[in-house]
C-alpha cells in the first residue's frame, strides 16, 4: 500500500489484490491469457485492466478489431476492484447543478444524459454478459448532514428535474421512518436509478466478455516504453512487444506520471474503505437499517456507505495524503469513529476489512476521453474524480466507438486533460484544499 503515483511511475507487477472485502467474497478469476511472452500484433493496444481498458477492449473486439490488453498486475487490480461499489449517472465531481452555471441548461442536459447512459452502460454490460456480481436495487440517496445543507439539495433538486432526472426529496422523518435511526440525516435527495454491485465481480465478468468477444487479456505485463516505429506504436512489457496501430492508455489514478500526455494533469487521491463486522440483529433492530439504498453525505470530503447484503456497513472516504502505515491507521479508526457517530446503534461496531486504492482527480472536475496533443494513435480515458464505476464503463465504450469511426464523446469530454499548474506542488495544493474542505464541512 505504500505505492505513490507521483512518486512511482508503474504501480508493479504481478502484485495481489488489495485485501479488500471484494477480493476475500470473489469467485475464482476467470482465465486471462497470460504475461505477455514474445511479439504480437494488434490493431488496438489497451493498457490498463480495469473498467475503462477492458470495456474498450469489449467492445472494440465486438466490432472485429484485434485488441490486446497490458495489464501490469492483474485485471481489477486497480481502483476497479476494490471501489465502493456505487453505480449510479455520475460524471465528475461538480454538483448537478453547477453543470448548467457553468456551460448552460443545453450543455447541462446533454452531459446530464451522458452520466445516465454510463448508468445504462453498466446495467447493458451486466445483462449482456450475463454478470453475476450480486447487483443489489435500491436507489441511491445523498444525504444532507447538517440542516444547513437542505437548502442545496433543494438546488440540486430544482436542477435535476429541470434535466428529466427521476428524483425527490427525502425529509428527515422519511429517512428515519423507511431507511435507518441515525444522525446526521436532515434530509436526502434521492435517486431512484442506481444500484449496488461487487466491483470485482464484475470487472471479471469484463474480463470474460473482453476475452469472449475477442480480445487477448495479459496479466503481469507492465508497458514501461511505448516506441514509435513509423505509423505503428511499440509497446515493450518484460515479456514480449506488441506492435499496434493505436494505443489506449486506461490507467487512470495508477500511473498518470507515466506518459506526457497525461502527466501534470492529475492529481492521484487516496480514498480508503472499511467494512465493519456482520451487524447483531439487536444492533440491525436498533439502527432500523432496513435500506438497500446506496448513500453519501453531503461534505466536500464526502463519506460514502451502504449496508452490504450480509449485514456488514461499508463506508469510505478521502483517505491521507499518503498511505504511510502510521496515517492509514489512524484513518481506519476515524472510520469507524465515523460509522459510530452516523449510527449511534452501532457503538460497538468494529471492522472486519481497510483498504485504499487511488482515484484521479482533474483540474475541472470533469473526466477526459481524448487523444494526446503530439500522437494522433495514443487515446486516453481516464480522470473520474472518484466516481469512475459507471463513468469508466462507458469512456472505455466510447473510446472504441470513436476508434471504430463514430464518435460519441460530448465535447465537453473531448478537450484533453488541462494541466495542473504547479504540478510539482499537487500534494501541498491538496493537504491546503483538504484542511479548508474539512473546516467548511462541519460549519453551517
Ligand atoms: C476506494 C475507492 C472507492 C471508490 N468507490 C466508487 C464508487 O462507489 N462508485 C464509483 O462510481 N466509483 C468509485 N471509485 C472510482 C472507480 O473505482 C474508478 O473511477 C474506476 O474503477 C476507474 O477504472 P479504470 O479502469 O479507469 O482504472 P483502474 O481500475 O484503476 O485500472 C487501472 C489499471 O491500470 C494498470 N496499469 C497502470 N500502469 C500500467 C502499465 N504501465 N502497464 C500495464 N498496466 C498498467 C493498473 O495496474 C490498474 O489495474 C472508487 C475508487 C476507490 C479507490
């Protein structure tokens, strides 16, 4: 876990899962194709074996394009492996209704529909592939933490019907009447279309239907040079070399420093998980947490939590600045210091599970489906700000349309990654960022 992006390039090779709760409730992975040994060649070279490379891969192979994927670990190694879970229209960090402050109500709508078809993406992806990965419906519903907070979902609100969302606002009685006791509820903005899944699960059914449709899947094989050879793109791995005509570089928070296009421009976050013990049924009665719903509170260092189908709470949040052991252990207590106050049932409760894994932050707050400014062959999807599950399904998806001729990214998501001013400073940028959210979270 001591792994830094922005401080190592590559993030391994051939290491194992996180030890997340997903990794420990997960079937056995599916066949890949091996390290890559020797030459080959492809049409399309993937790096990165997580939601966005192996969807691309999906769906470029469905479209008879040879493709084949670098992973340096193991696929869902990275962030998509060990997430929260949560798949619900998200794209970016912006609340919904900035969108329309920002670039209009058009343009608000148009991106508004581009997060729910990463919704549909997901729910398509599942069906087609038959994935079992133990989707749990429900909804999804932000909560507002501190009576003050109301006023801005009711913004959120306003907006997001105005964008056709099938959304309504909760009062505090509803949430305790029909989802759990606790505190810090004052009221939620819910969303009827989102759903609760094993992240691993499902990345492996990815990996299934990637290798199904086609494509050639290669664990344990870091690209540490991409060569350019005329109009054919080089990728050198320990094991072997793929000569391809494009590449796609899906390795969003674990490695941006490691290619021009996208170095400078991210900033790779850590975000940490704890899932406490099974609940008692004395404890479960108490807390009254009867709700399927995915939820997150409304602080700009957000906690999100669930219960999960056997009764443990999962809850996650923006972890330190580095994962050193002295800090993550610190965090892991804060943890559940947090799960203890949000539901004072739960006094008790201690946790079975603590993992962390790195999102990528960008300079908008928006992700990035675009093609690097000096090599019209290298793609990139990445930049999700932490809610990737449903976005990265569908960047990878809609990189391959664009590779198979009909390009579907709004342009909005089409510009390339702007880069971080001072990004020799991200961390310091962060810890002044972080200590002003934390003070402004807890004030009315
Ligand atoms: C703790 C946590 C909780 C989260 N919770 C949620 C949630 O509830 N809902 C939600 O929507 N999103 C959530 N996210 C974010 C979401 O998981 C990610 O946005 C998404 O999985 C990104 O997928 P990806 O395929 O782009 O990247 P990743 O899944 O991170 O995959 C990148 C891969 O690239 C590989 N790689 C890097 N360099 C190389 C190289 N040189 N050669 C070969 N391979 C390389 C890495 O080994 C890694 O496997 C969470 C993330 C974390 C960490």
């Amino acid at each position: 876990m001591e792994y830094d992006p922005l401080k190592t390039r590559n993030p391994g090779r051939g290491l194992p899962h996180a030890p997340s709760y997903w990794a420990a409730t997960a079937e056995a992975a599916p066949p890949d194709d091996g390290p890559l040994t020797g030459d080959i060649e492809a049409d399309v070279a993937v790096i990165g074996g997580g939601y966005t490379g192996l969807s691309c891969a999906y769906h470029l192979a469905k479209a008879g394009v040879k493709v084949a994927v670098l992973e340096a670990n193991r696929p869902g190694w990275g962030c998509s492996g060990r997430n929260g879970s949560f798949s619900h229209g998200s794209l970016g960090r912006h609340g919904y209704s900035d969108w329309a402050r920002l670039w209009g109500l058009d343009v608000a709508r148009a991106l508004f529909g581009e997060a729910a078809a990463g919704y549909a993406t997901v729910r398509e992806l599942i069906a087609e592939g038959n994935i079992n990965c133990d989707v749990t419906e429900g909804g999804y519903m932000k909560i507002a933490h501190r009576e003050s907070r109301v006023a801005w979902l009711r913004e959120e609100l306003a907006a997001l019907l105005s964008y056709g969302a099938n959304v309504e606002l909760l009062e505090r009685e509803a949430i305790s009447a029909d989802h759990f006791q606790g505190q810090e509820a004052f009221g939620a903005l819910r969303f009827a279309d989102a759903i609760g899944l094993h992240p691993l699960k499902y990345a492996q059914g990815l990996l299934r239907m990637a290798r199904g449709a086609g494509a050639t899947v290669h664990p344990e094989s870091p690209v540490g040079e991409i060569r350019r050879d005329g109009n054919v793109r080089v990728l050198v791995t320990p094991g072997g070399r793929v000569r391809a005509r494009e590449v796609v570089l899906a390795v969003n928070g674990y490695g941006p420093e490691q290619n021009r296009a996208t170095a400078g421009r991210l900033l790779p976050v850590l975000s940490n998980i704890v899932v406490t013990r099974r609940m008692t049924a004395a404890e479960k009665a108490e807390a009254n947490l009867v709700t399927s719903h995915m939820m997150s509170d409304t602080r700009k260092l957000l906690n999100y939590f669930r219960r999960l189908p056997d009764d443990r709470i999962l809850l996650g949040n923006r972890g330190p600045l580095r994962p050193t052991t002295t800090a993550m252990e610190a965090h892991r207590s804060g943890m559940l210091e947090t799960i203890r106050r949000k539901f004072p049932a739960l006094h008790a409760i201690d946790g079975d599970y603590f993992w962390g894994g790195w999102v990528a932050i960008t300079m908008d707050s928006m992700p990035h489906v675009a093609s690097a400014a000096d090599d019209a062959k290298l793609h990139y999807a990445m930049g999700y700000n932490g809610t990737g599950v449903s976005a990265a399904s569908h960047a990878g998806r809609r990189l391959a349309e664009r590779l198979t001729g009909d390009d579907k990214v709004h342009p909005i998501l089409s510009r390339r990654l702007p880069r971080m001013p001072f990004a020799a400073f991200r961390r310091l940028g962060q810890a002044a960022l972080f200590s002003w959210y934390r003070w402004r979270d807890e004030r009315d």
